[in-house]
C-alpha cells in the first residue's frame, strides 16, 4: 500500500502495519496512565467528601481560623519554652551539681569519724569546701574557695579528696 502523505513525510518505504502496531503501543500505554489518574483522582474524592462532610463555607472558614489561631499558639509556646531553657541552663551551670564528702577522724583520741570536708562545686568546678573538725573542745568550721577544681588557700589531705570525689562525681566514701 503506497501514500502520498507517508512519502510526502519520509516514512513511504515502511509497511502501515508497523506504524498501527506503535500506534496500538502508544494507546495501551495512555490507556493505563488514565486509569492510575482515575484512581487517583477517585481517592482524592474520597478524602475530599470526608473533609468536607456537614461543612459549608463558613463552617469550614471557622475551622481553618482554629486551626491557624492553634498554630500560632503552638507557636509562641515553643518560643516560650525555648527561652525558659535558656535561662534554666544559664542558672544550671552556676548552681552546685558536684559534691564530695570525706568523713574522718581529726584526732587520734576521738573516735567516730565525726569530722568532714564537703566540697560543693558546679558545672565549672567552681565552688567551696566546708571544714568541719570536731574536738573535745568543741567544732570548728572553716570553708575555703575553689576556682577550676583548685583552691589558693593549700589543702588539707582530706580536702583534696573531697574536691577529687566532687570533680570526678564519686561524691561519698564507700564507709
């Protein structure tokens, strides 16, 4: 079968048959894609017939402007929260998170281990020690600075324990 049109375009040497066997190809394969859009568009259907159940205009106005004054509540709340931990942290780093303590005995005629050294620091290793030294005469306190898990005044043995139980988290003596 011989076309002018075909000849006119090129194509006058190939058999019609191959041409309407693409032409059938390319209408199967439009075919599916309408039938996925259908369905698609089916489902969106669906979702959109829920959405919209006993709503009109205003009502669905209303429910939009809830939804958006939610949102803008949300929002702020998150803002809030997000400076009050800001805040909380700031006051969390200098307030005293480390604490070491050593009981021991001051002097060999007393017994009980009724003396101490507590070393509170915080987050920076900054803080104070608390001496305590029981006698027969009486009890005696004495605190001393700590700057970087360190202190100007010398330490005594005991101290020093309780700053190294304090900065490394150990807090107590296994007694």
């Amino acid at each position: 079968m011989n076309s002018n049109l075909l000849n006119s375009l090129g194509f006058g040497t190939i058999d019609i048959g191959w041409i309407l066997l693409g032409l059938l190809a390319v209408s199967i394969v439009l075919l599916i894609l309408i039938i996925i859009t259908f369905v698609q568009i089916g489902k969106l259907k669906k979702k959109y017939l829920k959405f919209m159940l006993g709503k009109d205009g205003a009502n669905l106005e209303k429910d939009i402007m809830t939804l958006y004054e939610d949102n803008k509540f949300m929002k702020l709340s998150i803002d809030t929260n997000r400076e009050n931990i800001k805040e909380l942290s700031k006051k969390h780093e200098s307030a005293f998170q480390k604490v070491g303590l050593v009981k021991y005995d001051a002097f060999t005629e007393m017994g009980g281990k009724l003396s101490f050294a507590l070393a509170l620091l915080d987050e920076r290793n900054d803080g104070f020690i608390i001496n305590s030294v029981h006698s027969s005469d009486g009890c005696y306190s004495y605190t001393k600075r700590v700057k970087d898990g360190d202190s100007q005044i010398a330490l005594s043995n005991e101290e020093k324990v309780a700053v190294e139980r304090a900065v490394n988290g150990t807090a107590f003596d296994n007694e």
